[in-house]
C-alpha cells in the first residue's frame, strides 16, 4: 500500500539553535548546533511503503547505500537525489524510521542515530530486513567529525583506510596517576599507555578497501568545498600549515568513541593508540562516533554473504578541530567557542560524496559492477573475512 505524505527534511530550525532532542514533531537527535548557524529547511514529497510489502522478487538492489547519523547529515541528501521512496524495517531507528531511495532504487540512505549502539544496531536490522539486496552496493558511510589540527582544518573531508576504536581501554582520573603516565587512557590488558592491549574485543581496528578509497579520492578531490567567514576566521588562529587552510578532501584515517573528547592531550593520546593497534600504519585525521560500528555489523554481514565489505567507503568532514589552538584552553573552545564549522562540514558531505555517487552508478557497467579489487587486507583485527589474498597488516 502507498500513502502519500509530506517530509520536513531539514527539521525545525527554531529548535536546532538548542538541542533537537526534546522535538517530538521533527525527526531529529540530541545534537548542538552553534548559534547563529542557518540551517535550511526543504519540504519533499514522498511515497511511504507499508512493511510487508516487499517479496524475494521485489527486493530493492541499491548501486550506493548513503549511511548517515543523525538529521543534519540525512537533509543534504534528500531533495538532491530525489529520495522520495521510504522503506521500513523492524529495528531502524525510533527516530528514522525509514530508508529512503530513489524511484529506481539505485540510491538509497539511511540515518542510524548516533552513538556505537544505535549504529551498529541500526545497520544489523538494515541487513537482516529481508527488503534489500545488499551484496554488490556500495556503502557511502557520511558524516561528521572533529579534526586533529595536523591533518586538515574546518570543513575538510577525509577519506579512511583504517578505523580504530579509541574508548575499548581502562581510564583513570589522571590526578590519580603518578607523573610518568602520559594519559588516563591505557589499553585494556595493559599497564602503560605505550603497550599494546593485553586482550582484544575485536572491533578495536578495521582496514577497509584502499583502491576503492583511492578511486574515490580522485574524483572528489577537485570539488571546490563550501566555508564560512567564520570558520576561515577562526582557522588563523592555528600555526599548523592543513589547519590553516582552505577545506579540501583527502585521505585521513579516523578514530570512534562515544566520548566526545576535547584537547591536546586526549589527542596525542589517542593517535599514540592508533599508532599502536595499525602497527604504525595509521595516524589519526578525524573522530567520530559511529564508524566501527557500522563496519562491525557490516563485518558480520559481510562473513554471512549478504554484504561486500570491499565496498565500503569512510567519508568524514570537518565540523570542529579536536583541539584548540594556542592561548585558547579546550573548555574554552568545547563549550563557548563557535568555530564556523558546522554548516560547511554538512554541505561538504554531500558536495564531497555526489561525485562518487555518480561515478559508480554511471559507470557501473565494466568498472563498479563486478567490484573494485582490494589490493590491501580488509577486515577486522581478527582475520574474521577468510580467503583473502593478503594478510592482515592490524593485530
């Protein structure tokens, strides 16, 4: 059955100023916005299908599968690619409950929530739907992140190979701790924060697909990026030479908590930690909150045949540094600082991922179809996909 409705896809922007979270009318998430920051609204109509509706002959195949977190992130997408089409599933998010693609269904999105749990959650309910082929679609998991101030600046987009999950330790309050400990952080099985974990959970670190990664970067790296007066202001105050600049896309991995973490001391601790579990493979560019979630249970889809991790890509873009700049004191800059970042790092996602998305659904015959070879280990830092020409390179 088809109902006809009407989506406000950019919530109510009244609310964005504070918090989203207390918004029953709006699709939307606990999620702060700096003041003065405009949000556009746009109002799509679309078509609703009723849970049921779907058989193992009428299942939607996507070429690109958009995963995004929470609202600001899904609203650049909607009205561009003409996503008219909601698709429900038991398990999607209370909030987004529907997936959403194009009349011919070969570009879909989904928004989790936020957090590792809604994540990881909401990806697993996505690949046991029954509403979906999933096995040759390419994940374009898009959202936003802060940046170490090394690696890029306000409004950048990165690129990943590796993920590493930074919040699997023991923590202690550092005025506990005698002056040889450089961090409250230290690995879990460890003693020191210099040592590799004693023991793993397995979602610690993953390697996705760098010749897909590298393909990718090519096409997007020439878009010309949107900004803020205010963000190119704020920028100045940074003596790094990536901070400083402009926003362009590149490639930099990223690290996951559900900490929102702030500092300059969290952040060396942090890229030491990456450093170690990608066996010196990896420096940190970009935090986030979702990514090794959604690639355990993509990992775990993955093993069962009914996804291709192969065709994951990680896109980040910039809505704040992860740490302030000199004279500045990290509280300072979490709590009453307004970088300019937001807005740009929402556009960015979309004007950084719609060039690949046309690539690989316009030239999906010859080169996307059949897949874009890894010439790198994928996986998970268990070795969990068999069969792989190449060793795991983490653990």
């Amino acid at each position: 059955m088809l109902t006809r409705l009407l989506l406000v896809a950019g919530l109510c922007a009244a609310q964005v100023q504070k918090s989203l979270a207390d918004s029953s009318a709006c699709s939307a998430t606990a999620t702060v916005v700096p003041s003065g920051t405009s949000i556009p609204v746009t109002v799509t109509v679309t078509e609703t299908v009723t849970a049921g509706a779907s058989s193992a002959s009428a299942l939607v195949k996507p070429k690109v599968f958009i995963i995004n977190h929470f609202a600001l992130e899904e609203a650049a997408w909607t009205k561009p690619l003409k996503l008219t089409k909601l698709i429900a599933a038991p398990g999607f998010s209370p909030l987004f409950p529907n997936a959403k693609c194009n009349a011919a269904g070969a570009i879909c999105q989904l928004t989790t929530g936020e957090g590792e749990i809604n994540a990881a959650s909401t990806i697993s309910a996505l690949i046991q739907s029954g509403k979906f082929d999933l096995t040759t679609t390419y994940f374009l998991v898009a959202g936003i992140a802060g940046i170490n101030p090394a690696c890029g600046t306000l409004g950048s987009v990165a690129l990943q190979h590796y993920a590493v999950q930074v919040d699997l330790a023991y923590e202690i309050d550092p005025r506990e701790l005698t002056s040889n400990y450089s961090s409250g952080y230290i690995p879990l099985g460890a003693q020191t924060p210099i040592q590799y974990p004693g023991f793993l959970y397995g979602t610690e670190v993953f390697e996705v697909n760098a010749a897909l990664r590298d393909k990718v970067l090519s096409i997007a790296s020439n878009v010309t990026l949107n900004d803020s007066s205010i963000a190119a202001e704020y920028r100045t105050k940074y003596t790094q030479f990536p901070a400083s600049q402009p926003p362009k896309v590149f490639a930099g991995d990223g690290i996951t908590s559900d900490v929102f973490w702030h500092g300059e001391l969290l952040g060396k601790a942090f890229s030491q930690f990456a450093y170690i579990l990608t066996n010196g493979s990896s420096t940190y560019c970009v935090t986030a909150q979702e990514d090794n979630a959604v690639l355990e249970a993509m990992l775990r889809g993955s093993v069962a045949k009914q996804v291709d991790f192969s065709r994951i890509i990680l896109m980040r873009a910039a809505s704040n540094f992860d740490r302030p700049p000199p004279g500045v004191t990290a509280a300072e800059q979490l709590f009453y600082t307004n970088q300019g970042g937001f807005a740009p790092s929402v556009q960015n996602l979309y004007l950084a991922g719609r060039p690949i998305i046309d690539e690989i659904v316009g030239n999906w015959d010859g080169v996307y179809g059949g897949g874009i070879e890894p010439l790198n280990y994928i996986g998970d830092i268990y070795g969990s996909i068999k069969g792989q020409k190449y060793r795991p390179d983490i653990g």
